[in-house]
C-alpha cells in the first residue's frame, strides 16, 4: 500500500486519506511550542503509520488531538496517540457512549439495527481490523470539550476550531489554520451516512458553502477528498452550489431540477456522482 503525504503551508503535514478502508486525511500542525494533530485515525494501524512518518521526517509527535467529529473513521484511533483529546460536547458524548466497546461482529450489528452506524462502514472496519473476533478498538471520552469554537495557540500559528453542525454529523466541525490559510472541512459538508436514506438538505449545504467561502482561505481540504485551492474548490462545487439552489426552488420535483442542471451544466447526461447528488438533495426536500 502507498501513502502519500503532503506539506501544504509552513506548518502542515497532513497525510492523504485512502479509500480502501475508509481512512480519513490526517494533517500534524507543528507550530513553535506544539503539535497539534487534526482527527485520529480509522484506527491504531492508521495513527502508527503518520507516527512513523512525522519520526522519520524529524517532524514532533503531536501534543493535542482536535476530532472533526465522531465517525469511527475520524476516531476509532484516538487510543494510539499520547495526547489530550479536544472535542465538541456533541463528539464527546456519542464517544461517551461508545467507550465499552471493543468492536465484536455483534456489538457492530446492534450499532446497525440502532442507526448508529451503517453496513458499509461496518464493511470497512471489518477490512482495516480483520475479521476475526476480537478488534482493539478502545474509545474514550475526550479530555477538552468545547461548544461553539475553541482557540489552540500552537506558537506562531493558531487553529481554531469550530462548530458547524449539517447534515453529515450534527457535530461536525472545521479546522482553521489561520495564519497557513488552510481551512479543513472534515466531512460537514457530506450527506448524511447513518439512519436511514443519504440526504442532503439543500438550505444546510448552502448555508455551510456560505460559511466556507467567507474564511477566505488558500486551501480547502475534505476529509476524504484531495486538497484544493479555493479557485479549484469553488470550480469542483459549482454543480453542487447550483443542484442545492434548485431544490431551494424547485422542491423535490425531479424532472425540472434535472432539466434545469443539465441546461446549467450544458450537458445531455449528468456524472453519475452528481446524479446521485441529485437523489440525495430530493430527498432531503420530502
Ligand atoms: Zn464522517
């Protein structure tokens, strides 16, 4: 397997996210006095190879962990770090209430019957832990909880952390990393995964783009995507902007939201991967 990482601003070391097992961008903020490292991994294997690499690079270990949320794929790998955990109250509780697991084939199943997470992930965690009965998965209720945004002074750089909310996780929040003008967006601006059909409410998806766009940042980076410039960010949203604007208007009336896409678009046929974006914001519309 090939990992990939990359240095984006004089601060940054994230490493690319991998789609095989589901594994998230992890990003280490190496300010003058402190390390601060953004989500922590889909699990101890995951953590252990970007601990590898900052050592090899001569790079500091991290001292605190921020969690974008609490998906098991942002932080089933908390465990593996020796660093206070910083998370929302919202993060923090459904950690809370996954701390006694350890991640059997049952317990796994009742999260699914409950919602709480889905088959597919389950999929994935069978892959990145093996199949067998027992999985060190260890979960824990973090050290620092914040409600709105919270601060963290790493010496000559500041990360704020904020929260957004939206349809992904009620308790997503964002990284700003202000003075490298990053900003990474975990996956808030995702369709919901967990309860029932994907959905995309159009208003939040507006209401988070909005949001973005007035940081005003250099780069954007979703979790499980590439990062981008603003420039290629806004170009790579567009259809989306304009899907979501559609069902502002139009409801979930199908056939006039995707006449009126692919006249904007100027296309016969819509990418399968907007066209499924279509069927989520309909949806979130009902
Ligand atoms: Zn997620």
């Amino acid at each position: 397997m090939k990992h990939n990482y990359q240095e984006l601003g004089p601060h940054i070391l994230l490493m690319h996210a991998e789609h095989e097992t589901d594994r998230p961008i992890l990003a280490a903020i190496t300010g003058s006095r402190r390390t601060l490292l953004m989500d922590a991994g889909n699990s101890p294997a995951h953590a252990e190879l970007f601990r590898q690499e900052l050592a090899r690079r001569g790079r500091p270990q991290p001292d605190l962990l921020v969690l974008t949320h609490w998906h098991w794929d942002h932080s089933f790998g908390m465990s593996a770090w020796n660093a206070p955990v910083i998370a929302h109250a919202e993060t923090a509780q459904m950690l809370h209430g996954l701390s006694g697991l350890s991640g059997t084939d049952e317990e796994l199943e009742h999260l699914v019957r409950e919602g709480i997470i889905s088959e597919g992930s389950v999929k994935h965690i069978r892959l990145e832990y093996g199949s067998g009965p027992s999985r060190a998965i260890n979960v824990f209720k973090p050290e620092v909880v914040f409600t709105g945004s919270i601060t963290i002074e790493l010496g000559g750089v500041s990360c704020e952390l904020i929260h957004v909310g939206g349809d992904h996780s009620a308790d997503s929040c964002v990284l700003h990393v202000i003075e490298d003008k990053v900003l990474f967006l975990g996956d808030a601006l995702g369709p919901s995964v967990y309860g029932g059909p994907r959905r995309y409410s159009s208003t939040s998806f507006l209401k988070l783009l909005e949001l973005v766009y007035h940081y005003g940042t250099e780069w954007i980076v979703e979790s499980h995507g590439v990062p981008m410039t603003e420039e290629e960010f806004r170009a790579d949203l567009a259809p989306w902007e304009r899907l979501a604007r559609l069902v502002d208007v139009f409801g979930d009336n199908r056939e006039r939201v995707l006449l009126e896409l692919k006249t904007y678009l100027k296309l016969e046929e819509l990418p399968p991967g907007l066209l499924q974006g279509v069927e989520y914001f309909l949806e979130g519309a009902r």
